[in-house]
C-alpha cells in the first residue's frame, strides 16, 4: 500500500503537471485540511519561477494574509504584491516580511511576479491583466464574482473544497435556475459548465483529520471521492492531566472523543426555540470541562505532547443567535478565548478539539438550511483530534419525518451527496459514541 | 420564523385575531390602483380562462375566454385585456415631473400600479406576458397589434414583482402578511379569503371562526388563478361543453346562452375575490406609510419612465433568458435593493427594528455621556469628532470598529470605540462622524445630548455603489465568451416543450 505522503506527492506532481500542459485551466477539489494551501504556493513559486506573473485570488483579507505571510516566509527572495482597499491596515504578519509590499493600485506592484488580493479587490483592480491566476476557495465564490475577475487572466488554477457551504444570496429568486451561467452557483460550476475540457484533480490526504474522522467525513459528505487520512489513528492522542470525580454525563463524553475522536452529547428530547438553553449550557459546560481536565495531544507534529489551550478549541453552530448566546456564557467562566462561531465563521479554521452544536438539535422540521451538507461538514471537519457532537434525541426520526423535498429542475447538475442522506449517514455512524446525558 | 413574529403568532391564536407586526405602512397604494384577478384553466400552465380587472370598485370588468384551448381565443382574451391594461397605463404617460438630482431629468409624475391577489396571480402574469410579447403582428398566426405590446407591459410588472422595496405589482396577500401576523402558517397565509378572516373578520365573528368559514371553496372560492377542482368538475365542464355542444349544432341564441351561463358561472368564482381585494386595499390604505414609501415609489416612477422610454423608442421585447452579464447585473441590484429595503424598515418601524434588537443587530438605549465638541487634532488637519456614551439592555454584537447608523441621524457615522458592561447594563463608547456641518463645532441637534434616548444599528440605508461588470460582448471565457447579438426571429415566440 502506497503510504499517505507518496500519494499526495503523486497527486501534486500530476497537478503540476496539468497546469504546465494547461490550456485554460485546471480545477483542484481539495477535501478538508488536504493542503490546499501548500498547493497553492508550491504553484504560485513554481509559475513566478517559469517567469510568469501570477495574480492570486482569496475570498477573504484573513485569507489572503495568511497565504502572503506563508509565501513570504517560504520564498524570502520572491518579491510579492499585496493589493488591498484604502482602508486596509496590513496585519502583523504580513508587514513583518521585507519582501511583501501592499498597495491600493496594480501600477504600483508592477514589478512583483506574485501578486495577492481578495475577490473584491482584483475586481476593481482596472485593466491589467497576468497570464496566470490562483483562485483559492473557488467553491464559496459565486460565479459573478470570477465573472468580474477572469478578464484580468489568461489561465488558471481553480482550488477549494467541494463539500463547503455554497455561496448563497439574500434574494430569493429562481430566475436563473438551469442557466450555465446562473449568478448564484459557485464559480468552478460555472467555469465547468462552459469549460468542460478543464481537467479536475483530487487532492487524496487530509493531514487534519485523525482517521476516525475522515472514515466518517469521507463517507457522508464525499462519498465519490474519498480521500483517507494522512496519520494513523495510533499517532493522534488525546489524555487528560486532571481525572474526573465520579462520572458525569460531561466526563463520559470527553473520554469518549478523547478514546475515539467523536462523541454524540445527546440530550432529551424536547423541541426547543432555536436558543435551546440546555443546549447552550451543555455546549459552555463541555468546553470548560475540556480545559480543566488539562488535554494533552501527541501527533505527528507534537510527539512528546503539546497541551490543548482555549485558543486550540471551538465550538460551531448554525445560527449567529446560538453562537452569541455560548460566547455569553463562556466569558462568563473566563474563556473568552475559545472561538465560537457559526459554520460560516469557520470555515477553513482549524482546532484540536471542536464543540458541534447540531443544526437539527431540538427542531420541528428540517428545512434546506439545516440539512445543508456543507454546513455539517464544516462543523465536523475543523478538528485534529476530537469533535463532540451536542444534540436533542430524535434526529434520525426528524430527518425520517422530513425527506428530501426540494424540487427539482431541468438543466442543473445533481449535487451528490444531498444534505438528507449525509445528515442520515453522520448520525448512523456517531450512535456508537453516544453518551445520553440527562 | 424570528422570535418576535412566533410571538406575534401565538398571540393570534391566542386572542383569535390577526396581530399588527408594523406599526406603519411599508408599501406604496396607489390612489387608482388596477386590480387584476385572473383564473387559468385546470391543466394547461398559462391557459387564462377568466379575469375581473377594473381601477375602481364598482367598475368591475369581466372577461372569459369560452373555449380556452383555442390559442385564437386565448389571444383575444389578450387583446380585450390589453386594450383595458394599455388604456390604464396610458393615463399615466401624460404628467411629468423634474428630478433634482445630481443630473436634473424627468419623470412620469405618478405611476401604475398593479394588484394581484398573490404571488401565484404574479406568476400567470409573467407566463401570460411571456406567451405575448414575442408574437407577430403580421404574417401567418398573427394577433391583434396591442397584444405583443401588452405582453411587455405584463412582464416589466411580473419582473418589478421581483425587486423587494417595489410597490407597482403587489401581490395582496403578501402585502398584508407582511403587516399582520395571523395563527396560521405562512402557507395558509397564501389564500386571501383566509387571511382577511383573520385580519378583519366579518361583526360577531373571531379571526379565528372567520378563517376556519373563509376556507370552504363554496363560500369562499379561491383567489385564483387555479380554480377549485369541485367547481371545475361540476360547474364549469358542463358550462364549456354546453358552449362547445352550441357551437356545433350552429351557434345562434343557443349559444349564446351557453357563453351567458359560462359567464355567470365564472363571474361568481371571481366576485368574492374581487370584494375582498378591495377591503384589503382599504385596510393598508388606513396604516399610517412609513417615511421611506414615497421614495421608494419614487424608483418605482424611474422605472416606469425607463420602459416606457424603451417601448417609445422601439426597443426589442425582454428577452427570454439573460445573459450572463445581465443576470449577474441584475442579482446585484437586487441584492443592494433588498438590503436597502431592510433597513428602511427597520429605520421607519420600531417594531421591526425590535426584531434586530433581539439578535444584537441594534440597540436602544441613553446617553449618558456626551463630549459634543472633542476635536480630533492627531491627523494632518483637526477635525470634529465628538464621543458620546450609550447605555443600553439590549444585547450587543458590535465590536470595537464597527460602524453604526442611527435612524434619527442616517448621515452620520458613529464608529464604536469600546463596549464595557455597566452594572448589568452594557456601556458602548461611541465616535461620531460626518451630519454635523462644516465647523469645529457641531450644529444644534446633529450630537445626541445626554438623556436623550436614541437608537443605532449595525446596517445604514445609505447609497451604496453597484459593481462594475464587464460589457457583455466581454464576457469571459469562464462565463462561455460573448453571446450572440439577439436577432428577432419566429422562433421566439415557441417554447422549448411545445
């Protein structure tokens, strides 16, 4: 059996390939914590090297920060462009570099062989043009977004991952529904609705997710294009430095994700507003539980153990009001370090250990918001050691009520898998690990 | 579902009646708007069979098509309608109006306004205008000369029925649930009859008993354009064939009766919608409108002037599909419409801006400290910047750098410097910019002074610049290059599954 680093070194190898033969492009579906980025740099330097300038594209200013600070420090010789609004103060890491400059205008970065900037910015960025671009996090552009930006580029390298969130749209509209170009899909769907010549590469190892998890991940949400996990399960640990007294519900679940890397926190049944007290309190009480029992993880990258500090955890929601509402109770208890967030916020972060607040817990229905695939992928690919999962009893009996009913319409691809089936697939697997508390 | 209108909806059922969830009115009614019930035929999408229209109460106006799988009876329905829709219209083509805006232009003074009585009448009208606006004049199946012409009319209002803050095509059972809550679903809140119940019940009846009546097709048959099926069955079939049965024995007074039997059958399907159309017109006309509905209406004028101008000038026809400049164009605006639009609301109704202050979006509260006349000397010139200190119960997600907008002050930036609780209150240090005037010292009234309660938010209903896309024979090679230039052809008017 090939070992995990020889097939993402094949996988890159092909890729760079692909881009070198290119015509117009080539599109790189990347599974969580796969190196997406470090795929993106090794392809930025390897262009600037060839001689060819090359525009890189993030979604947001976070993101481009850190793909600048990691260039930067990977290629100190390399000149590189930051191009950035008015406003736009240059964070610690990218303004300790020499060879980064940032500016507001392209004519000003001329020079530079490597250029970075958000979406938004390259759209305004008047009429230069670069033979080559990176698009990173293509699947949460929407398509008018790169429709603004592909003038300024001859070919380019697609990356993100497939089993995101998908961009959305406050308008409500099914006006372009099965147009090749609707304005609401992401961008690599409308690129290879027009381009179905562009050759799609799959990158096969997460480095982040400790096996149990990919198994899971891989088959709920990627079931076509499974990846495996970069470690073994035996070189992800997790212990505690602090026994518990007794056993309590919160105790068993940690144990629980600490021995097996999931934990279901399941909770009485009861249909509950979307604020569901018991639910936040469990979700608060789990997390300080976590840090008082001092967790130690040992991996690959750490193997003499590195301890789990508030700034390694997270808790993940669906809506703003529930994260607000666990934020509240947790700088209460003096943890106003641990990220709290909805799976929007988190979207490409990553933590030791993550708090899931089910999207289903405590609800009547299962509306297409909930079921969302992307959005229960996010919450439970974040994490490189543990993810517990908090929920109410009764979601697969929620989900048996509310098949699937979107309907469906001509000329628009199927998207596989659908969030139904893979909310029924991450439930019939975390019953193993299900800790009833009361 | 917010909190606030389950809330609203409890309360329904509690006290039987339909709840106000605004405490002002959010759309624009016209003074003669034209309302327009149409009937389809079971069975075939876009097939009219009936429609009452009429600008006043008592000048309802029926029309029906007796044979409504005759394509040439189905466009001389269009042209009866269109000769009622483009005379309606015309009325409005007369007074204009000069806009002061940064380039002065005119407008048409007023504007028509369209009235369904939901999003499904909405959704006939566009199939209707899209079956229209491509036919010939002239040639092998041509129609009457205002057909294709009402067909563009239909459809510019089907697609203003798109844009959020738009007031020209409303459909009716929308605009009222959006100012009451009733203790039903949303779903339910889709059938006019049922919704009235709730909201205006009939003397002697609760909200709840006249909804629970409303429901029963007999009494209260269906606002269209489907028709209910028990009536189809036995009602209309035998009418329709009775007419077709007429016409193939020769016509003559026979006939005609059987066109008057079908007539009456049809006028009494409409009837009780038409009524109730016209309370619902007189229940919104009675709210107070909110300080954003004639500017809004205002849009509505520009684009009435706008497709008026292009039917002057010869325009070719909406085109079927968009293209991928346009749809992208398009979703933008609406996008920067709908956001404008909330926060109208919002800045317009304190019962809206209730539901942002359960989710942290905004806030109320007291000044409790103000330094009206600090001056900020740091940069390369000196300039006003006075803080003043909010004390507020609400819950608060800004952070630090955020920008709020205050309702009372809109032009006016306040910038939050810190957010400390006070006691079990929460303390939010405040940095103001801009709407005080040119000095270093502020105008009277434009810095909130202690005591005074005020209110900020976390969106501003200030202009925002739409995007830039590129020309559409620019169009990318990610989004399929160029599309061909549009050439009028036969071919339009067919449809893809015909």
């Amino acid at each position: 059996m090939t070992s995990a680093a020889g097939l993402a070194a094949r996988a890159t190898e092909e890729i760079m390939g692909d881009l070198a033969a290119a015509e117009r492009g080539v599109v790189v579906d990347s599974p969580p914590g796969a190196g997406k980025s470090t795929l993106v740099l090794a392809a930025a330097s390897r262009l600037a090297g060839a001689g060819e300038p090359v525009m890189v594209v993030a979604q947001t200013n976070e993101q481009v920060d850190d793909l600048t600070d990691r260039l930067a420090a990977d290629r100190p010789a390399l000149r590189i462009g930051r191009l950035a609004a008015g406003d736009y103060v240059p964070s610690a890491r990218v303004a300790r570099h020499p060879n980064v400059t940032v500016a507001t205008s392209a004519a000003d970065l001329a020079g530079c062989p490597v250029v970075t900037g958000t979406a938004h910015k390259w759209a305004l960025a008047g009429d230069a043009t670069w033979p080559w671009a990176i698009v990173d996090e293509a699947y949460q552009m929407r398509s008018d977004l790169l429709l603004r930006v592909a003038g300024r580029f001859g070919r380019a390298l697609f990356v993100g991952d497939p089993g995101q969130l998908d961009p959305f749209s406050v308008v409500q509209t099914e006006r372009w529904t099965g147009l090749t170009w609707d304005p609401m899909q992401s961008a690599v769907s409308v690129l290879l609705r027009h381009n179905p010549g562009i050759a799609v590469r799959r990158l096969p190892v997460s480095w982040r997710l400790p096996e149990p998890a990919a198994e899971l991940v891989s088959e709920a949400f990627y079931p076509f294009t499974g990846f495996r996990s970069g470690s073994r399960a035996e070189q992800r640990r997790m212990t505690f430095s602090a026994a518990s007294f007794g056993k309590n519900a919160y105790d068993l679940s940690l144990e629980t994700a600490a021995g097996s890397g999931w934990a279901l926190h399941e909770l009485p049944a009861r249909h509950t507003v979307r604020t569901d007290q018991g639910a936040v309190a469990a979700c608060a009480a789990l997390t300080a539980r976590l840090l008082q029992r001092g967790p130690v993880v040992y991996s690959e990258r750490s193997e003499a153990g590195a301890p789990v500090t508030a700034d390694r955890v997270a808790v993940g929601t669906a809506h703003r009001d529930q994260a607000q509402a666990i934020r509240a109770r947790l700088r209460a208890d003096g943890l106003a370090a641990v990220t709290v967030d909805t799976a929007n916020g988190l979207q490409g972060r990553e933590f030791d250990v993550v708090i899931v607040l089910h999207p289903l817990s405590g609800r009547r229905d299962a509306t297409a918001f909930h079921l969302e695939a992307g959005r229960l992928c996010v919450l439970t690919s974040r994490h490189r050691h543990a993810c517990i999962v908090v929920a109410r009893a009764g979601i697969p009996e929620l989900l048996d009520a509310h098949p699937s009913a979107e309907p469906v319409h001509l000329n628009v691809p199927v998207k596989f898998p659908d969030g139904w089936e893979a909310n029924q697939s991450v439930m019939a697997r975390l019953k193993q690990w299900k800790v009833k508390a009361p | 579902m917010s909190t606030l209108t389950a809330l609203a909806k409890a309360l329904a059922v509690e006290r039987g009646a339909a709840q106000p969830c605004c405490a002002v009115r959010h759309v624009h009614v016209s003074e003669r708007p034209l309302v327009f019930v149409p009937l389809a035929m079971a069975g075939e999408a876009g097939a009219p069979l009936a429609a009452m229209i009429g600008d006043h109460p008592q000048a309802a106006r029926l029309l029906t098509v007796p044979e409504p799988r005759d394509r040439d009876q189905r466009f001389a329905f269009a042209a009866e309608l269109a000769a009622i829709i483009l005379d309606y219209i015309r009325c409005y083509l007369g007074r204009e109006e000069m806009v002061n805006a940064r380039e002065p232009r005119v407008r048409f003074a007023d504007a028509p306004q369209l009235l369904l009585p939901n999003p499904a009448g909405v959704a006939f009208t566009r199939l209707l205008g899209r079956s229209t606006r491509f036919r010939r004049t002239e040639g092998p199946y041509a129609v009457p000369e205002n057909v294709p012409l009402l067909g563009r009319w239909l459809t510019f209002f089907a697609e203003r029925a798109e844009v959020p803050p738009s007031s020209l095509t409303l459909p009716v059972t929308q605009a009222l649930a959006l100012h009451w809550a009733t203790g039903q679903s949303p779903l339910e809140d889709l059938n006019l009859g049922v919704l009235l119940g709730w909201i205006d019940p009939p003397p002697g009846l609760t909200g709840a008993q006249a909804a629970a009546r409303a429901q029963d097709p007999v009494r209260c048959p269906p606002a269209g354009p489907a028709t209910d099926p028990t009536f189809d069955n036995e009602v209309l079939e035998p009418r329709l064939l009775a007419v077709r049965t007429a016409r193939a024995t020769g016509g003559g007074r026979a006939g005609q009766r059987a066109k008057d039997a079908l007539a009456q059958a049809l006028a009494s399907q409409l009837a009780p919608t038409w009524t109730l159309m016209w309370r619902a017109v007189e229940l919104l006309r009675a709210l107070p409108p909110g300080a954003h509905v004639s500017s809004r209406w205002d849009a509505d004028k520009d684009a009435f002037t706008w497709h008026a101008a292009q039917i002057r000038d010869g325009g070719p026809p909406q085109p079927r599909r968009d293209s991928a400049v346009s749809a992208a164009r398009r979703l933008a605006g609406l996008e920067k419409a709908q956001a404008e639009y909330a926060a109208q609301r919002a800045f317009d109704d304190p019962l809206v801006m209730a539901e942002h202050r359960m989710t942290g979006e905004a806030f109320v509260g007291a000044v409790t400290a103000a330094e009206p006349d600090r001056v900020d000397a740091t940069g390369r010139r000196r300039v006003l910047r006075p803080r003043v200190t909010v004390e507020t119960d609400d819950v608060v997600l800004a952070v630090p750098g955020t920008v709020l907008t205050s309702p009372a002050r809109p032009s006016q930036q306040a910038r939050v410097v810190s957010v400390a609780p006070a006691g079990d209150r929460t303390a939010v240090l405040l940095q103001l910019r801009g709407g005080m005037g040119r000095a270093l010292t502020p105008e009277p009234g434009s810095v909130p002074e202690t005591g005074e309660a005020v209110c900020y938010a976390t969106f501003g209903d200030g202009f925002q610049r739409l995007p830039d896309f590129p020309a559409p024979e620019d169009t990318p090679w990610t989004h399929g290059g160029p599309p061909q230039p549009y050439v009028p052809s036969d071919d339009d008017a067919g449809e893809a599954w015909s």
